[in-house]
C-alpha cells in the first residue's frame, strides 16, 4: 500500500489504474494479480476512498441489524498482493488527454484505465428526497438505517398518542426493486422482536413498500413476483404499486394523487445512476450517466480505458436493453476486462464480452427469498438458502482468487 504522491504520474504503458474496488475493480485487480510474474513490467495500481471492499449484496441484513457493518467490510489489506499498489483516494475528475487520474492524494498516471466506480443513489430530482431519506448504498448507510429504526421504536415507545406512536414506528421504502424488497422484508422480520425490546407492542411497527410502477420486483417473472408478494403480505409489509412518490416533505412522502405517507423512517432505494464525477467529465455517457463502451468494454473513442460493473452501459444483444446494475454482470464485466488487458499485453485479440445470467435470486425477510434459475421460479426457504450460498461463494471466490496467486506471499 502507498501514497498516491509515490504512484507516477505520467501514464506509462505498463501503468494499470484500476479506479474502484468494489465487485469489479477488485476482481480486476485479484485476476491481473496472477499475471505480475509473467508481465514483469506491468504495474498494477487499485484506487479507491476506502481501504476496505463493500459486500453490498448484503447491506439489507446490515440495515436490519442481523449482520454486523464490519462484516461487510473486506480489508483490502488482506486480499491484495504487495505488488498491487493501493492508492486510498477520493478520485475527483480525469485529465483524459494526460492520460491521469486527479484524486485527492495527486494525480495518478496511468497507461490503461479500468472505471469501475460503481453507482450512485438516484433521487430523479424528486424534492427533498436526497436531503430526507436515508439511502443503502455502503455499510455506513446500512448502519444509519438500523440506528434511525431502533431511534423511530425507542421514541415510538416513548410516545403517549396511539397515532403518533403508531406513525413513528413505521418504517417506509421508497422503490419496489430488489434492494426495496429485500429490505423491507428483512425489517418487517425483525420489527417485532425490536419493538418487544423496547416495550413496545410487537404489532405497532409497521413497514410500507411503495413503487411507482404496476408491481414490485418489475422485469421478473410474474410467478416470481407473485411468490415475493406473497411472502412480503405474510410479513405484513404493505404494498403500494403505481404509487409516484412526488415529494418527500417534513410531513412524509407526497405520492402523485396527492396523498401523503407517514412514517418515523424514510429510505429510498428507487434505482441508482452513475457518480457525478462521470457525468461531469469529457466521456461519452448514455442512460442514468453510464459510460458507453464497446463490444471490448473500452469506452468509445478512448481504447486506453476500460469500464466494468455499474458504470458500464452494456446492451444485452439478446434482449436489446442495457444489462442492469448487478454484482453479477460487475463479476463478468471484470472477468472480461481483466482477460483483455492480458491480451492486450500478450498480443493475443481482445475478446467480446458476452452476459450469462446465472439466474435472480431475492432474499425476503430473514428466512425466505424467491428465485428464478434456468426457468424455474421456486419461493421459500430454499430461495434463501441460495441467497446464503451466493454470498458464501463471493467471499470465496475473493479468497479463491487471491489462493490462485502464482506469485502469492
Ligand atoms: C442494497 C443493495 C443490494 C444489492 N443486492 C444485490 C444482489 O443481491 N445481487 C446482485 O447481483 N446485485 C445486487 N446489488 C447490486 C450490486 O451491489 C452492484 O451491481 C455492484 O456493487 C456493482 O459493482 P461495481 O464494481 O460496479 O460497483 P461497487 O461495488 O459499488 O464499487 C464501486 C467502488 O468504487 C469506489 N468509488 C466510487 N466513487 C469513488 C470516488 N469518487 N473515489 C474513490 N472511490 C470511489 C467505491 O468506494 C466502491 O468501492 C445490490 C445493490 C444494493 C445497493
């Protein structure tokens, strides 16, 4: 691990920068890591404003306070080579035509580029949702919502007036994808027993889920979503579909017909977009600000750089729409990249990058979840426990690869 000052600034060719360490840079780096003995002049540099790996697939039990926010964060400490130079840095913007990237610690010069910089919360301009809702994007933020839950329960039990009590102890999710459902699955599991801790009744916290679209858990099968429907209803969430969140305002969500929502707690996890810095910077950029790229994942007009994971727009050929935001298409991208940038130095062809989806898997609440495999929808106990193993297999496959490290300490 070194300072960015130490790092070189001018992008010579053997300079990988990869920027981000979350699912796809820190494939990227683990995966080249096994080419530094055979490409002696390849240096290879992992910028990031952490020095830790976020398994985010699993913020939702952080938010629902069964999983601790530190076991969520890998140190990057533990997993990277001595080799790979580790820059902790708030990457601020890119000088493209000096081949650098302007981070808070300096410039960080590089001769392939690899953008794997993730997503931001989306609060499409909505007013007053990014200042009153609280978001789920990192452990920090899963931890602010199991804080701002167990807070909303101690002064709901504080509370004399049934209303106020009632309002306060209900917890409402904005945005009905995966990241929605899962939450609010998982609290509406843990609700009760928190509520009985704080002398509560165990049936006055209550969890409302709303979406603006026609159903929750939208582009899925609808046997899936009727299955997560179902488990979300014996929970006792309340779903509210083609409900438009209008304003968020001191009083609650202000849905399109003019309704208001109350609750004690307000998270939004309505979609994502790209981070700022990108859509401030000279790089081609299409739908929610990710960057356009080629069949090679090298952003248009720009060979030199490379983009994977969120901040990639891809298009499925198949189905013709932009892959989404998920930890497994991030695998793949970087999958992809990592091969790539070994060609590139062993002059062998660059190859194409093709998708295969492993399947959806949603974990509702902390015992159940839904799942779609090679067509086959099942619902239940079994949907969790493939959930659980999902997960496993991720922090295996972080180790795995670091073990496959022929120049391993
Ligand atoms: C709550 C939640 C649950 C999810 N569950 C699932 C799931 O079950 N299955 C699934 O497939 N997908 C899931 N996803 C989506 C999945 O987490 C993302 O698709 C995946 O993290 C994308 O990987 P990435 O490498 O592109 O970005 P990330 O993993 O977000 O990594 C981006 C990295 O870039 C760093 N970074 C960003 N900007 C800067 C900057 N300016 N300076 C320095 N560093 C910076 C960040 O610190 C981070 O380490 C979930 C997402 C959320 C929010």
């Amino acid at each position: 691990m070194e300072d960015a000052v130490n790092v070189p600034t001018a992008g010579s060719s053997g300079q990988v920068v990869v920027a981000g360490a979350g699912y796809a840079g820190l494939h990227i780096a683990l995966r080249l890591t096994a080419k530094l003995r055979s490409h002696r002049r390849l240096m290879l540099t992992l910028v990031d404003r952490h020095d830790y790996h976020q398994v985010i697939t699993e913020l939702p039990r952080v938010a629902g306070g069964t999983r601790a926010a530190d076991a969520v964060r890998v140190p990057l400490q533990d997993v990277l080579h001595e080799r790979v130079r580790f820059v902790q840095a708030e990457i601020n913007g890119f000088d493209l035509a000096g081949r650098r990237l302007l981070t808070g610690a300096g410039p960080v010069g590089w001769g392939r580029l690899v953008l794997a910089l993730g997503s931001r919360p989306n609060d499409f301009a909505i007013p007053g949702l990014a200042e009153r809702t609280l978001s789920l994007y990192s452990a920090s933020d899963a931890e602010r919502v199991w804080a701002a839950v167990s807070q909303a329960l101690a002064a709901a039990a504080a509370a004399s007036d049934p209303e106020r009590q009632r309002r306060l102890a209900t917890v409402v999710v904005g945005g009905g994808g995966a990241t929605g459902v899962e939450l609010a699955g998982e609290l509406a599991d843990v609700l009760p027993e928190l509520a009985s801790q704080h002398g509560l009744a165990a049936d006055r916290p209550a969890v409302l889920l709303i979406e603006a679209g026609p159903t929750i858990l939208a582009g899925s099968s609808a046997q899936l979503i009727d299955k997560a429907a179902r488990i979300l209803s014996d929970l006792g969430v309340q779903v509210a579909v083609n409900a438009t969140i209008a304003a968020a305002t001191a009083d609650g969500f202000r849905l399109a017909d003019g309704s208001l929502v109350e609750g004690g707690v307000f998270v939004w996890a309505g979609g994502v977009k790209a981070p700022e810095l990108v859509a401030d910077s000279e790089l081609p950029t299409g739908h929610n600000g990710r960057v356009k790229v080629d069949r090679y994942l090298r952003v248009l007009d720009h060979p030199e750089i490379y983009v994977a994971g969120d901040l990639a727009s891809v298009t499925d050929p198949r189905t013709g729409h932009v892959l989404p935001p998920l930890a497994q298409v991030a695998l793949e991208e970087g999958e992809t990249v990592a091969r790539n940038l070994d060609a590139e130095r062993s002059g062998r062809p660059l190859e194409e990058f093709t998708f295969h989806d492993k399947g959806f898997v949603v974990s509702v609440g902390t015992r159940r979840g839904v799942a779609d495999i090679a067509g086959i929808t099942t619902g239940g106990r079994s949907a969790h426990l493939l959930k659980d193993a999902i997960e496993w297999e991720y922090r295996q496959s972080v180790r795995h690869l670091r073990g496959w490290d022929p120049v391993a300490r």
